[in-house]
C-alpha cells in the first residue's frame, strides 16, 4: 500500500493537472469570445460547445478538491495527507525555495470529514467528470457538433483563432486521477476501504456492473 508521502505527490500530480484543464478548458472559450466577432456581440449565447466544457472544467476542480478535503484527515500509516503537505511547505520554507502555488492552494483546503463509501462515490465523480472532458475536449469532436449545428461550410466562423488543442492536457488529467485512485484504492478508513466499497456498488448493479467502477478497479 502507498504512503501517506507517496499519495500527497500524487495530489499534488492530480491537481496541477486539473487545474490545467479548467484552465485550458476556460481559454478555449476566451479565444472563442475574443477572435470571432458574433461571439463578441452575443456572449448571451451559451448553446456552444465550449460554454458546457469550461463549465466542465470548473465542476472537475471543485469535485477534485471536495475530494481532497474529506481525504486530507485520513491516517495513512504514521501520517495525513495534511501532515505531509505541511512538511512539504516546510522544507520550503527552510530550503527558502519558491513557493509551490498547487501545494498552497491543497493546503487551503479545508478538511472534511468523509468516510470510504463517500470517499469511492466521490471519486467516481472526479473520473467520470475527468473521462467526459477528455472525449469531448477534441477538435474534432468539437468541429462535428458543429457542423451538425451550422453546416460544414461554416463551422470555421465557430472556432477560435488560432485554435487550441487542449486534448493532451485532458488526457493526462485523467491518468493522473487514475494513478492516485489506484493508490487510495487499498487504504483503510475505519473498517473499510475504498476497494471493498466499490466492489459492493458493483455487486448491486448486477451482471453488466458499472464501467466507471470498473476503471477505477483495474490495474
């Protein structure tokens, strides 16, 4: 099983990789309001695209750090993931290095309580919202929606300029909230695990299961 050490790195990992998302998510519509001059005019109209990715963004930010406040206080070994994000700062402080900006901002966080039933669920939600802003986060996903919307010939009025590719930042959000659910997977909170909680959702939806339990259950 991981350390407490261990899983605060990939926090840390998980979150800049987040953040990089709701970042890029919420440029994409910037640019789109910025170079294309209907936009510019009509902001009001939100029916783009865009508009529902950047909201995505943002939704995953907030669930990924909902999820870091309730696992902050759990005991992993001799330690917290508190305890570890504040050694961190400290040896910043002694070493007098530049303040990591991810590292202050989970030590913000304030903690929650949450046992392992609510700690699977909202993990769940974190990689089902991460999984969904990956596969729609293609241009070409994004120039089919609107082709279908305004026809082929205009879809160029409906992209902004010049356009962003922000799929591999999407892509590596999501591993990187795989890899520290698979490290939570194992650790013990009261008398459970995350494991174990996901493995009894999974038995009560039947044959078929659930496939975002099922990613986060394989290796």
């Amino acid at each position: 099983m991981a350390t407490a050490k261990q899983i605060t790195k990939q926090v840390i990992k998980t979150y800049t990789a987040v953040v990089q998302v709701k970042d890029a998510t919420q440029q994409k519509l910037d640019g789109l309001l910025a170079t294309q001059a209907s936009y510019t005019l009509f902001e009001n109209d939100e029916t783009h695209p865009y508009y529902s990715l950047a909201s995505s963004g943002s939704v995953l930010l907030a669930y990924y750090e909902d999820l870091i406040g309730g696992l902050k206080g759990w005991k992993i070994g001799s330690g917290t993931l508190e305890d570890e994000l504040d050694k961190l700062r400290a040896a910043e402080i002694v070493n007098d290095a530049e303040p990591d900006s991810a590292l202050d901002a989970l030590r913000q966080i304030k903690p929650k309580r949450l046992n392992a039933e609510n700690a699977s669920e909202k993990l769940m939600a974190n990689w089902f919202a991460a999984t969904m802003i990956w596969s729609r986060a293609d241009n070409a996903v994004t120039k089919w929606e609107l082709e279908k919307r305004h026809g082929k010939r205009n879809v160029g009025r409906h992209l902004e300029v010049p356009l962003l590719s922000i799929n591999p930042l999407c892509r590596a959000a999501t591993k990187e909230v795989k890899k520290l659910a698979t490290m939570l997977l194992d650790v013990v909170k009261g008398k459970t695990t995350i494991r174990q909680e996901l493995e009894r959702k999974q038995l009560l939806k039947g044959k078929d299961g659930d496939s975002t339990i099922s990613a986060l259950l394989r290796r």
